[in-house]
C-alpha cells in the first residue's frame, strides 16, 4: 500500500513541541484512515484513536469523555505528551466550540495533548475552524489518489487512470467493468450525495441534489449554464438552488463548477460554469459506456483526456491554494483551462482525439498577455507526463 505524503507531514508536526490542532480533510475513500492508521505505528507517545460514528446522536458530551480519557492516559504514564485522533469530527454537534473550550483548558493547565481531527465535509470543518478555532489549527488537505500514487500502488497505466480514476478502493475491480461501476456509484458517490452532504446544510430537494449530481457527471468537462442545467432536471428548481448544490458538490470533492476568466471578479461569478469532476470515476461510471467503447472513439476519448487534465488541476488548486482554475471563451473562441496565481496566468489547451484550431489560444494570448501558453494532448506536452505535474513546477 502507498504510503501518502501527508503522513510525512503528521510525523514531523507530531515531533514539534509545539501544539497545534491538524487538521487533516478530504473525500471518502481516498486514504485519511489508512494514513492515521500508518502514524499511531510510527508514533513514540501514547496515542488514542475515536470515531465520531460510536457517538450518541452526535453528542458533545462524548468529546469530553474522549477528552478525559486522553488526559487520563497521560497521567498515568511516563510520557510528555498524548496524541488524541478524532475521525469525522463533524458529525458532533457543536464540535468546534467544545474542542476550543477543551484545548485551551489544556493550554490554560499545561496538559501536552496533540489533536489530530478529520473530516470529509470540507464546508463544515472550516465553518466550524475559522469561526472557534482561529489561530488554532493548520489544515492538510487529501484529495482524490494522482496518476503518480495510482500507478505505484496498483500498477495502472495513464489511459486506465483517465478512465477507472483515483479510488484506491476500485482498483481491484478494473477488470470487472460492471462491478467497478456499481461500487463507484452506490458504495462511494450515492454515499456521500444522499448522506454526507445532507450534514452540510438543510437540503429542501434531496431528489433536485442527486439530479444535480449526475448531469454534472455525465456533461464534465462541458460548460452548461444554469438555465440549462435546470431544463435538463426532472425534479423543478431554479437556477440559485441549482448554484446552491453545485457548490455542495464542489465542496464535497465530486463535482466543481470552473468559472469563467474576464478579468472581472463579478463577470466571473456570473458565468455560466465549466462542470469538472474532481475524479475520473465519476464521469466514467455515470456515462453508461465501456473502456473498450471510448477508447476506441478519438472524439469520446478526447473528452476523457481533458476531463483527465481538468480533475488533475482541481485537485492541485486545491492543495496549493494560491493557484485556481478557470476557462476562458468569447463568442466562439475558447480555451480549456486558465491557470491564475495572484495577478498572473497561464493558458492551457488540451489537444487529443479530433484535430482542434488554436484560435481561441492565439486570441487569448493576444488580449491577455499569460505568462505561459501550453498545449497538451497531441502536441506539446503529453497528456500522460503532464498527469505527473504539479502546478508549482508547471508554473516555475
């Protein structure tokens, strides 16, 4: 099993005498457990590990048993300091507010308990981090599994990530297509739309949510405006709902919404959006076609390229945060892919499947004046070296 870089990250914090709250976030399946579970052997103090799941009714009052156990723990030993591991600590009601009043009663007491905390509801955590926990806390974000961990570990090739995407979990039924796609859908996606989300916020259409959730899928990697997306729903909604849970989804690392590039923070807003999949799986297993199917198809293939390259930037934006990602089109000149970094960008156009014009390049270029113009796909950079760039040296 691949040993992810964030474990590297806890090991050292945990050696600091230094007390901060870690923070460690990201989607289902992709590794938060299995990470802890490689620290607490590699940990020389105590350590307690606790599941939000054993939790009555999402109670605070099981915080602070957790809490006096840690504490409990230490005195009785011989050691400086304890680790204490929360999973999923956004299904406790009111979690940040307890946790804040708990580590500065520790701080207060000079108690040495270290906190490690996950969850896989980004919004939650940080609504409850930033409002209670300020100055606290330092986040180390997980996302989706790259190319580079996914042909580590299970030996894939460039074209079987594009495709089957970065679930560990369903690398082992890549073979069995239908099976695969079953455990995409009902044991990772339909979990997380129908049951994690709903802890966000109130949802008033849970069926509009789910509906929402698969014509991003299946239109990843297209640019869809709102009043479209809505004409294309069974369950009636309107566009500020439909807004609304793509921003759940976006949050939830499924599906994002990339924003237009003007120049103009409130044109961008106002764009129709440019849906992208955070993991490849998720357009492939709702698409209803085979491997087999669009792999042979350049034009079907094309489109999983560029969803390939799209999900890849997301997840880097997301894990170094200075970056973001954006589109650009005027009329009927395009690019697929804005890169930004404080007051500059880079272009990028993904060439693969059917031959495709650079206008829209040219004309970008021309008017904004980027700082890096690439191409992958075809020509350029390959589509499978550039799987193994991250953005701070596609930017350098």
């Amino acid at each position: 099993m691949i040993i992810r870089p964030q474990l590297a990250t806890l090991q050292e914090r945990m050696q600091e005498p230094r007390r901060f709250i870690q923070v460690l976030s990201g989607p289902r399946q992709i590794g938060k457990t299995t990470t802890l579970q490689y620290l607490t052997q590699q940990l020389t103090s105590p350590w307690l590990v606790v599941s939000a799941d054993d939790a009555v009714q999402g109670s605070n009052q099981w915080l602070q048993q957790q809490w006096d156990t840690a504490r409990l723990q230490l005195k009785n030993s011989e050691a400086s300091g304890f680790v204490l591991i929360i999973d999923e600590v956004q299904k406790i009601g009111n979690w940040s507010n307890e946790i804040k009043r708990l580590w500065d009663e520790d701080t207060k007491n000079k108690i040495s308990i270290k906190l490690i905390i996950t969850g896989s509801a980004r919004l939650l955590l940080m609504q409850g981090l930033t409002e209670s926990l300020a100055g606290r806390f330092e986040l180390i974000p997980m996302l989706h599994w790259s190319f580079k961990e996914m042909q580590e570990a299970f030996d894939i090739s460039a074209e079987q990530y594009a495709w089957f995407g970065g679930y560990p979990g369903a690398a082992a039924f890549i073979k069995n297509e239908k099976r695969w796609r079953d455990y995409i859908i009902n044991s990772l996606a339909e979990t997380t739309v129908s049951k994690d989300i709903l802890m966000l916020t109130r949802i008033d259409k849970p069926a509009l949510l789910k509906q929402v959730f698969e014509l991003s899928c299946h239109y990843s990697g297209q640019i869809i405006s709102y009043n479209k997306m809505i004409g294309q729903l069974q369950d009636a909604g309107n566009t500020v709902t439909a807004a609304k849970y793509l921003q759940l989804l976006d949050e939830a690392g499924l599906v994002g919404g990339i924003e237009k590039y003007s120049g103009s923070a409130i044109r961008q807003k106002g764009s129709s959006p440019k849906l992208q999949v955070y993991n490849t799986a998720l357009y492939a297993a709702y698409s209803g076609k085979t491997f087999k199917e669009v792999s042979a198809n350049p034009a079907l293939w094309g489109r999983v390229v560029e969803n390939a390259i799209g999900a890849h930037l997301l997840n880097q934006a997301r894990l170094e945060e200075e970056y973001s990602i954006k589109y650009w089109r005027d009329g009927n000149e395009e690019v697929d892919f804005v890169i930004e970094k404080a007051t500059e960008n880079m272009a990028l156009e993904v060439k693969s499947g059917a031959p495709k014009a650079l206008k829209g390049l040219d004309t970008f270029t021309k008017k904004y004046q980027p700082k890096k113009v690439l191409i992958t796909g075809n020509s350029g950079i390959a589509w499978q070296q550039f799987l193994n760039i991250d953005l701070p040296t596609l930017w350098a």
